[in-house]
C-alpha cells in the first residue's frame, strides 16, 4: 500500500500531499476545495538538451538527432484510437504539451470528467504508438512549424544570441530542432528515448484540483497493475547524460541580420555559471530576478529616462534563464531605433549600480510585490501544478518558497552584480529591417 504524506506549510496556510507509486512515479496531491476545474500534469525530465546520453538496456553512449524530444512529444499525443486531443474534447477537457530545454510536460484541465481524463493521460503517456506512416507524417507537421518559426524575427534573434554566447553546449539548437534534424529521426530512435526517459522513476505527476488526497490515490492504483507489467520495477541509478564542456567565453561578441521588422530588435547577453539543483538554484533564480528589476524594471528612473526620449519602448525587458544546472544566461531585448546607444546605456547603468549601489528602499517594495505576486499565484491550478512540477526537477520544494525568498539581502544583490554581468561572457545579437 502507498504512503501518502502531508506536508504542511503553516504561514502559506497550504498542504501538499506526496506519494511514491509501487512503479517509481511521484505524485504530489494539492487539494483546492471549491475550484470547479481541476489540472493534473505529468512530465518527464526529458528536454531538448538530452541528444547525447546512454539508452536504456545498452551499454553505450549514443548520439540523438536534435529536435527529438519534441518529435516524441508529438507522436505521443496519437494512439490507436486516434488523436488524443480528440478524446480528452469529448471529455469536456483542454489538453496541451510541451517540450523546453529540460523537461517535455502534457497537462489537462477539466471539471465533472476530471478522473476519467487523468486515466486517459496516463494512458496515452504510458502507451506509445509509433507507425512508419504516422511517423512520416509528422514529420511533415514539424518541418512545417519550424519553417514558420524561422520567419519570425524573434525567434530568429534569440537563437543568434544562444548560438554566439555558447561553443558547443546543446542551448545552441533549436527545441523542435531543424528540418534536416528531424528528417533523421527514426521509429527505432523514437523508442530508444521513450524507454530511457519515459520511466516513471524519471517522471512526476502533479494534480491540483478539488478532490480528496487519498480517493484520488486510490484511483491512481488501480491501473498501477497494467502500467508495472509494462515498466517493471523502477530502475537504479540515473541516466547516463553526456558530460557538457563549455568555455566560460563567448563564441561571438556580436552578429547581425536582416528580416522583414520595421524596427531594430536589439538583444544583450551575458553567459552565466549554473548552480547546482536545489534551494541554492532558485534562491539564485529569486535574486537575479530583484537584480534585474532594481536595474532595468518598468518603475525605475533608467526606464523612465530612456522610455521618454524615445531610445527604449513597451517590448524592453530583463529576464534570467535558467531550466537545469549545466545552463544559465541572461538576456535584455527590445525595439529601439539605436541599438548601439541602448547597449552603451546599459553599461552606464551597470557602472553606475557598481560604484554607488542599489536602492534599499526600492529593493524592499519589489521584495513585497513578489511576496504578494506568489500568493495570489495559489488562486491559478495551472501555476501550482506546474511549479510543483518544475520544483521536483530542480530540486526543491515549492512550499519552501517563501522560506527561500525571505532570507535574501542587499549583499546578496551586489554579490550577484559582481557575478552575472561578466565582460567575457557578453553578446549582442540585433535584427534590423531588411
């Protein structure tokens, strides 16, 4: 019989009930009495970056076209009985997926039919259907979506900015990957991922609805039978990943091109040092975060200066990125007429934060709006099940965040301005009009 353990956190006023499953899979519960929908989600930690790793029962590394945990996740979402989107609509249900550099994620939200739909999800996830036909075209479907998103000069412009900050770290390629890419994909490579990463040991579900704890992990027994005469018994171990070397230096200071913009699309980057999955991971995260906001944020006199003169829009923004503990960058980006004054503002106002600081008291007003923005966070079940979800791969617990939060100071700030902004690790990616 499964344990199922409450954790509490007294100054959210919220629980989290968490399992593991007889066949490895985690299950975080959180009860939310009076939604009428409820969202589940179950992701596997299997991104774009995992092309390079030691498949299951063989004794090898072995090399994976690029682009292929997105194909898989298309193809999952089509068994034998059809499209699956198909049946979760006549289930009253909007369903969805995801692929990003570290995890591929399918969801639902539903209301009455909320338990039939969570057996359909485990059911289509744990049952792949692959056919040389269906195969094919998909193929065609894919090529097409990534004939589309290189027409678009955002895309094309952060993927300019990966491909000069990195050498060889795999960030550099395209999630869906490129047509060439994906022409490679076989149906025996397709399975060869599935039976690495789609183990449940390597995967986690999240629910928030609202429903009671233990009914909901009863109903999660009772097809366990058929799902471990499938997996069998959990494996030990991890999974053998490639070890990513990458130079602290950039490959490019700056690249350019042209496309069909009617105005200048200007991106700064600067290649950061991952820290290692766990609270030290997203206390980062939180940090950079009210770094970025003292700097460069909306209410701020830089922001205000350079938006009135016309050098800075509405499309200007800071954000840290950053899945898992091999990558971290940050990047700012917008629309401006000047790209190169833009790039010599910045630098201004970096010199200026290193010589005279930053502001204590802005620093407190930001800290509360982001103790407020978590906590109305709770009233969405999309962010909850998710960040429940991103938390377990990354190494801490979602409850905790506050308790992580909290503790950070000025000096933390000004250590990670030191830090983040390195001379060596900057590029500058633009797109002007053609």
């Amino acid at each position: 019989m499964t344990t199922l353990q409450e954790l509490k956190n007294s100054r959210l006023r919220e629980s989290i009930h968490a399992a593991r499953l007889e066949d490895g899979l985690r299950v975080f519960i959180s009860p939310r009495p009076g939604f009428l929908k409820g969202f589940a989600i179950v992701a596997t930690g299997y991104g774009s970056l995992d092309n390079e790793f030691v498949p299951a029962d063989e004794p090898k590394m072995k090399r994976f076209p690029e682009g292929i945990a997105h194909f898989l996740e298309h193809k999952l979402f089509e068994d034998q009985a059809g499209d699956v989107f198909d049946q979760f609509a006549k289930l009253g249900a909007q369903a969805n997926a995801f692929t990003s550099h570290a995890v591929t994620a399918y969801h639902y939200s539903a209301a009455e039919t909320f338990y039939d739909c969570l057996d359909l999800l485990l059911d289509f996830v744990s049952d792949p259907y692959f056919t040389e036909e269906s195969i094919e075209k998909e193929r065609k479907v894919i090529a097409q979506e990534i004939r589309m998103y290189d027409d678009l000069p955002d895309q094309r412009g952060h993927l300019n900015l990966l491909k000069a900050l990195y050498h060889k770290h795999p960030i550099r390629e395209d999630i869906p990957g490129t047509v060439a890419s994906i022409q490679e994909i076989t149906k025996a490579q397709l399975e060869s991922c599935y039976r690495t990463f789609y183990r449940p040991e390597n995967m986690v579900l999240c629910i928030a609805a609202d429903v009671d704890p233990g009914d909901c992990l009863s109903r999660l027994e009772k097809n366990l039978g058929r799902r471990l005469s499938k997996y069998g018994p959990p494996r030990k171990g991890p999974i053998v990943r490639a070890p990513i070397e990458e130079p602290r230096t950039v490959l490019r200071a700056r690249v350019e091109e042209r496309h069909s913009v009617s105005r200048t699309h200007l991106w700064i980057g600067w290649k950061g040092v991952p820290e290692k999955r766990g609270e030290k991971f997203i206390r980062k995260e939180f940090e950079v975060a009210f770094l970025l906001d003292l700097l460069f944020g909306r209410s701020t006199e830089f922001y205000e200066k350079h938006y009135e003169s016309g050098l800075l829009d509405g499309t200007f923004g800071a954000s840290y990125v950053t899945e898992r503990d091999d990558h971290a960058y940050l990047v700012i980006e917008g629309e401006t007429d000047d790209p190169d004054a833009v790039i010599r503002a910045v630098d201004e106002r970096l010199a200026e934060a290193r010589a005279r600081g930053l502001s204590a008291e802005d620093f407190a007003r930001i800290k509360n709006k982001a103790f407020g923005r978590f906590l109305r966070s709770f009233n969405s079940l999309e962010y909850v099940g998710t960040g429940y979800a991103e938390a377990h791969f990354q190494g801490w617990d979602f409850l905790r965040y506050l308790d992580v939060l909290e503790p950070i100071g000025m000096p933390d700030l000004l250590a990670r301005l030191a830090e983040v902004f390195p001379d060596e690790g900057k590029a500058v990616s633009i797109v002007r009009p053609a």
